[in-house]
C-alpha cells in the first residue's frame, strides 16, 4: 500500500519503569507472550509495557468513536485472552474504562524508525465493456497463479499478454497508471458510464515482492526522498511513458482483483479481517508485530500531529516492522492527496489484554 517504505525520522521514545528490566531475556519472553509471532521475532525486538498515563493525548480521544470500530472485527478474534475480552465488549461498557479496564498498553521496537504512511480507495472510471477509452483491464486471479508460490512477473504478464483471452476481466479502466496504483492499494471503486459504481478488492497476487517505485526514483536521484509523493510519480510517469512503463515494471508484484458487491457504499473497503476498514480508525500493519483486530495508539508526529485509538484491521505488502503503520484515510481524490503526502515519524503503542501483556515480562517481573 507504500510507496515509500524506508523514509521517516525516528524520535526519542518515552521510558517507563518497565524498560530496561524487560530488555533481558526478551527472545525467550516475548515469544512466549504474543503467540501470534509464531517464533518469527529476534533477540533485537524490545517491549516495553505502558501505562495509560505514557499515552501523549489518551483523554482527548473520542474512545466511543475508536470502540464502535473495534467491535467490527472484534468477534472474529479467537484467542482465549480476546474472547473474554469481546465478550464482555458486547455488554455497552464505557468505552474508555473498557480499554483501561482490560488493556495495557504495549510498545513494541524492533531497532528501526517509526515510519506513518497512508492509503485510500481509489476511483477510477471504468467500463464492464472494452472501447476506445476504456482499454486497460482489471484481472481476477488465474487458478494456476494460486497454487505457483511465484508466478510471472508485472512485466511477463502485461509485454507477453498472459491474462488476455480468458475471461479473466472484471472491468476495463482509463489510466494505466491510476490502474498501477489501485494494485499497490488493493482495492477501489470503479465508476461505470450509468453512473454505478463496482467496488473491487484484493483477490491475490503473482508471489513476487514489492519493489517501490518512489525508492527507485530517488536511487536514481531523479527526485529527492522529501520530494516524492504519489502525485509526483503519476506526474513523472505520465510525462516520460516510455521510461514511466520501464519505472512501472521495476515492481514485480501484480495483484488481482475481485468483485466485491456485498459491501454497501456507505462503508469502506475491506481490509484483511475481511471486514469493513475505517476513515482514520484503521491502520495496516505487520501482523509478525501486531496482532490483527488489536487497538494501537497512534501518536504521529509532523505537520499534523495525529494522538488517537485506531484498530490494525488490515496489512500490506511494504508494510514491515513493529513501528510501521498505514493510516486508511478514505475514499477518492481528497483522500488520496492526504494519503500520498504522509510520511511521519512517531511512535505506535499496541493495548493487549493484560494477561497477554504481562506475559512478555520476564520471571518475577511485576
């Protein structure tokens, strides 16, 4: 869903009484505390745990607004510790005493900066007919491709025509290059020409690794890291086709897509709990970090400081590490625009129950 993953400023974190005890034996500690890791974390990874008073802006929020969100996907979470947890959620609590009631807040470092990004949902115009205008197809996923770990490339599919001929078109678009970044968001609205509109989302990929686009560019010293934004690729791309195909098939990786009709207009795409994401109460992150459904406190710094409860209800292919989040910033243009300038440092506190939160420290530890 990034295009530039790799820049951000770090800052000094906040210390608590927990910090340096919870440094040692952490390998051990934090494995055994957050099994959704599945043994995937270093001995680099440090936790530290929290309280509700560490949280820049905690009071502030609108914790009725961020609990509504959080019980969306909530059910869906089948581990003992959030059962318990969502069980008692349906019982019309106050939503700031239930995440102070059950929760601790947990900050999670792997060694690298916190890094803020966004995505959106794109429109584009679109047709369910090929024409003169609408020449660029959306593709659901071949079977052969579900069952190749790495199938062809961006490049191999699109220079040597293998999708084409088999029915594979869910709508034709426009704009090659709004259609390039639909792929890095995974999913989208299409407008069609009666003015309906078909929503589309992730349906998989061809197995290959995202590469970005906007790191190549300044590799390349065309632009600087301050200067990219999505906005600025699409302008450079459109500018220069012949060399904008080449910067396009730098990034292997294609996705397909699918009809997603069930989904009513009013909310937002799906994200990978396969629920609805939320304008600015959604996040995407490492689920090797953060467990999905989980509430994280965001305190983005930058132009637009952001103090607020959001929920990690979806992923994304460059989106890496235990400080890494992608705020989902809506539908559309504006959006879009909001989406594609950020690029702020911070931190993220994940709240985990408190039985999952206090098994992370070590022996004796209380």
């Amino acid at each position: 869903m990034d295009l530039f993953t790799g820049y951000g400023i770090g800052r000094p974190e906040l210390a608590s009484r927990f910090h340096g005890r919870v440094k040692s034996a952490l390998a051990a500690t934090f494995c055994a505390g957050l099994s959704w890791l599945g043994g995937l974390v270093s001995a680099e990874t440090q936790v530290t745990v929290l309280s509700f008073d560490d949280l820049e802006g905690w009071a502030a929020d609108n914790h009725a607004e961020a609990f509504e969100v959080f019980q969306n996907t909530c059910a869906d979470l089948d581990d003992p510790d959030w059962q318990a947890v969502c069980a008692y959620a349906t019982s019309n609590p106050d939503p700031r005493q239930f995440f102070e009631l059950f929760f601790r807040p947990v900050l999670i470092e792997d060694g690298k900066d916190a890094l803020f990004t966004g995505y959106f949902e794109p429109e584009l115009d679109g047709a369910l007919r090929p024409n003169a205008r609408y020449r660029y197809p959306l593709y659901a996923m071949p079977p052969e491709a579900r069952d190749s770990p790495k199938w062809y490339s961006r490049r191999e599919l699109l220079e040597e025509r293998k999708l084409e001929g088999r029915g594979l078109e869910i709508a034709w678009v426009d704009d090659p290059v709004e259609l390039f970044f639909l792929q890095i968001q995974g999913s989208g609205r299409v407008h069609l020409p009666d003015g309906s509109k078909l929503r589309v989302g992730y349906g998989g990929k061809n197995g290959h690794e995202y590469r970005s686009i906007g790191q190549e560019l300044v590799r390349r010293g065309t632009f600087e890291a301050h200067q990219v934004s999505a906005q600025v690729i699409k302008n450079w791309v459109r500018r220069n086709p012949v060399a904008g195909t080449e910067l396009l098939y730098h990034n292997p990786s294609y996705v397909f897509f699918r009809e997603v009709s069930e989904v009513p207009a009013h909310l937002g795409p799906l994200g990978a709990m396969n629920r609805s994401v939320t304008t600015l109460r959604t996040i995407a992150v490492d689920p090797a970090f953060v467990p999905l459904g989980a509430p994280v406190w965001i305190e983005k710094d930058g132009k637009n400081p952001m103090r607020r409860l959001m929920m990690a209800q979806d992923t994304g292919s460059a989106i890496k590490g235990a400080q890494r989040a992608d705020i989902f910033f809506g539908t559309g243009d504006q959006a879009g625009r909001a989406a594609g300038r950020l690029k702020d440092p911070g931190r993220m506190i994940v709240l985990l129950p408190i039985q999952r939160a206090y098994a992370m420290l070590p022996e004796g530890v209380e």
